[in-house]
C-alpha cells in the first residue's frame, strides 16, 4: 500500500537543533526499500494559488491559506501497513519540531497487476496479429528499437508500420512465450526485462524461432499505464532455445 507523507512544517518552531534528513532517506530508500520518491518543497511565500469562478482564472500569489504551518516537502512510502508507514513518519526529522501528516493513496487497481495486463495484451495481439490491439498497449509518443529494421521507430505510427511489416512475413497464428520476466515500480514509473520467445510460421513455408532480450519503459498516463520506450535485441552468446531464427 503507498502512502504519502506530508512533512509539516511551523515556523513558531526552533529548528536549530534539527538532523538531517539524509540518514531517513537513506535507510528507507535504500535499506528497506520502502522509501519510493520524495522531494523538498519551495516556501509558501513562492506558492501561487489557482481558481477558476465563471470561467475565469483567478491566480493569487502565496498559499491557500495563511497559517503558521505548512507542508515543507513530501515522501512516498511503499509500507503493508498503516502502522508500518506511521513508523517511518515518527523516524522523520521534522516529526520532532513539526509534524508528518500520513495519508494513503486511493485505493486502486495494483500498479504490477495494469502493468502484467499489458504484457498479456501483446501476447494475445500477437496470436492473432491484431496489430491495433498491439498499439493500443503503447504511448503515441513511444519510442522502439524494432529488430525488423534494427532501427528505432519513434512515435506510434512508425512502430505500426514496423509490426505490419513484420507480420505480412508471418502467417497463422504467433507463439510468444515471456520468461525471466523482471519488474521495477517506481511511482508513475516503470522497467520491466525479460526473455520473448516469438514462434511462427513464415509465409515463405520456413519458421521462425527466435529469443529477445527486452527491456520496456512504462509511464502512468492518467488512470492507465503505457508502454514508452522499448528495446528488442537478441542475447549474443546466451544459448538460450531459439537464439537465432531458423528459417528451415
């Protein structure tokens, strides 16, 4: 579960004696891996606030509100449970001369599990050669070393014309079995890399065969994640089954 904490600061505190923050993060982002990402925010006074009232934007210049205390920063906590990120928060610095507001995300659908959807989309894509089913797992601004063309295909419609070229060599349906599959969150993103064994018959009457070493780049765009950046290339030396294409 992730939460956030607020780090809360007062400026009727005396902050002299305050330690540092590098240990905290540290231990939590490093130790524990619980610590996901986190920043420190400018002062109030170098906030601007923003409405809009009948369609017009009113822009003020300083916080929401006027008060002694103010959120100085922030972190993002990767914890099981309520207790656990509680636990953090009391280790913070500032919990000593302010106070950490710790509040959970909106419960949602699991990052890894919309992430996995999209790798069962391409298999599922690539049996049938549905190309558009395939695009729809990708960012328009996408970018993709193809090994059609062993070339990066940047943006959407240079990599759908890359997939069509590469399944008019294809007929029937495509095998694509993913293995040592291997993913890293980090808030709105995300890596993955994995062995893709691709099968297929080729139009030529030959089969093709082969293994790919890939690594995928996700970004969480709104409420769903997409695929931003890809890299496909084949092991050199790995002996793994289906390292070259056998077109006999």
């Amino acid at each position: 579960m992730k939460y956030m904490l607020l780090v809360c600061g007062d400026d009727t505190a005396d902050w002299s004696g305050t330690a540092p923050v590098e240990p905290w993060v540290e231990e939590l982002s490093v130790e524990h891996e619980v610590r996901l990402h986190g920043h420190r925010l400018r002062p109030p006074a170098d906030a601007v606030t923003v409405r809009v009232r009948d369609g017009e934007v009113l822009r003020t210049d300083g916080p929401f509100a006027e008060t002694k205390e103010y959120i100085a920063g922030f972190d993002v906590l990767d914890c099981a449970t309520l207790e656990e990120a509680v636990a953090a928060a009391a280790k913070h610095p500032v919990a000593s001369v302010g106070a950490m507001e710790v509040r959970a995300f909106w419960d949602e659908e699991e990052a890894e599990t919309a992430i996995r959807r999209l790798d069962t989309e391409l298999t599922d894509a690539a049996r049938e050669r549905d190309v558009e089913r395939a695009m729809a797992c990708y960012a328009p601004d996408v970018d993709v070393f193809h090994p059609v063309s062993g070339q990066e295909q940047s943006g959407i419609e240079a990599l759908r014309k890359a997939e069509e070229l590469r399944f008019s060599t294809i007929t029937g349906p495509v095998e694509r079995e993913v293995s040592e599959y291997r993913l890293r969150i980090d808030e709105s993103i995300a890596f993955s890399h994995a062995l893709v064994r691709t099968r297929a018959t080729l139009a030529d009457g030959g089969t093709l065969d082969t293994t790919e070493r890939v690594t995928t780049g996700y970004r969480e765009a709104g409420d769903r994640w997409q695929i931003v950046h890809q890299h496909r290339s084949v092991p050199a030396g790995s002996g793994a089954p289906g390292a070259e294409e056998n077109r006999s």
